[in-house]
C-alpha cells in the first residue's frame, strides 16, 4: 500500500484537541449553570463535555490506526 494512502494525516491529532477543548468548555458551562441556578445552561454544559469526551476519544482511535498502518505500533 502506497504511504500517501496509510497516512490519516493529523485529523486524529486535530479531533483529540477540539475534543478536549469542547470538554473544558462543557465543564465550564455547567459549573456556571449550577452556580446560577439555570438547569439548562447546566445540562448543556454536560451534553458539549459529553460530546468532547466522545471526539477526544474518537482522535484517539484515529490516531492509533495511523500509528499501525504506519507500523509504528506493533
């Protein structure tokens, strides 16, 4: 297999860092709306901490593929 075709680039790298960022941001998000008493500014925070926790993990995986077919990871 050609290398071009084996590299997944950095997209695993770019969802690992936008996955952490949404993850602060959600737990930011949620500590203001259970300081302020707002239920949904609160549960909109869990659900983005949610959501960047799922992505993070997601530009794990990624990452990890690119390492095996690079044969980095064996």
């Amino acid at each position: 297999m050609d290398e071009e075709k084996r590299d997944l680039g950095t997209k695993g790298k770019s969802d690992t860092l936008k996955g952490k960022v949404n993850q602060t941001a959600g737990k930011v998000q949620k500590k203001v709306g259970q300081a302020t008493g707002d239920p949904s500014t609160e549960a909109k925070g869990k659900a983005r901490e949610t959501t960047g926790k799922a992505r993070s993990k997601a530009g794990g995986v990624e990452q990890k593929a690119d390492r095996k077919l690079k044969g980095e990871d064996l």
